[in-house]
C-alpha cells in the first residue's frame, strides 16, 4: 500500500488508527537516533529517511531525480514495514540485528532483503530500531552504497 501523501504529516493522518501509535513511536525513535546528515521525507509513497542531493548529488541509482535512500517506513495492507538499505547492503549489521531481534523479541525477525515486518504491534522493538537507525553515519552509508553499487555493475 502505497500513499499518494506528499508530506510526512499528510501521510500520518491518513494512517488507521490502530496503525498511529505504533508508526508515530517508530518515527519518533528513528529521528531521535538517526545520525545527522539523513533527512525526512516522502518516497515511493512511504516516510523516508534519506541522504539529501545537496550531500549526494547523484541521487539513487535506479533513478537520480531521487535522493539516496537509507530507511523507509510504512503501514502495509497486514503489517507495519521498516524497509532498511543498510540491512541489504551489509552482511555483518544483518547478523548483529537478526541476532540483537532474537535476544529482545524472542523469536527471528520476519523479514525480507530489506523489509522487517510487525505484524503484533505489541512487540515492536522500538529501542533495537533506534539502535539500528543510528549504526550507520551519511558517509558510511555513501561508501557502502557506492562500494555495493561497483560490486553490482561488475557483475
């Protein structure tokens, strides 16, 4: 489910309502620990966290018009999505986070390349995902991006 809001907060009122408290607390925790340099705001009709083109000029490869994605978050059709660039891009914070889940949920996170899926807003682990917004600084995330980026175009 994709939203055709242009802004974060038009996207938060059209949220349901038993989806508002677990996405503002979300949100709230990313900004709180998200290292400076990322910005907020709409892509791929989610919330986004982003490297802006004023510190990355080149955009995102599979379209430059937009910004260099870092984290999106979403409320799906049965479930709230963190999507986070990071986690695809780097085997060794993939370990620690599947790890640090199972230590604090009890149980491996359900999840994708990217996407980590809650299902029970009750066992959201907001402390991990701040934990994990802040494990990555704008230049680490530019040089792994670009570093991931070569592997890829060499392939």
């Amino acid at each position: 489910m994709t939203s055709e809001a242009k802004t974060v907060d038009l996207y938060l009122k059209e949220l349901p309502e038993e989806r508002k408290e677990p996405i503002l607390r979300l949100r709230e925790v990313i900004l709180k620990n998200l290292p400076k340099g990322f910005e907020e705001g709409m892509g791929y009709g989610m919330i986004a966290y982003y490297v802006p083109h004023s510190r990355y000029p080149n955009g995102y490869h599979c379209d430059p018009k937009l910004p260099l994605p870092f984290m999106n978050l979403a409320s799906q059709k049965n479930f709230i999505a963190l999507y986070s660039m990071t986690l695809y891009s780097n085997k060794e914070l993939l370990d620690w986070f599947q790890g640090a889940h199972q230590k604090t949920v009890g149980k491996k996170p359900d999840m994708g390349k990217s996407c980590i899926r809650f299902k029970n807003m009750k066992t959201i682990p907001y402390e991990l995902i701040g934990t994990l917004a802040s494990k990555v600084s704008v230049e680490d995330w530019i040089r792994l991006y670009e570093t991931n980026l070569k592997l890829t175009d060499k392939s």
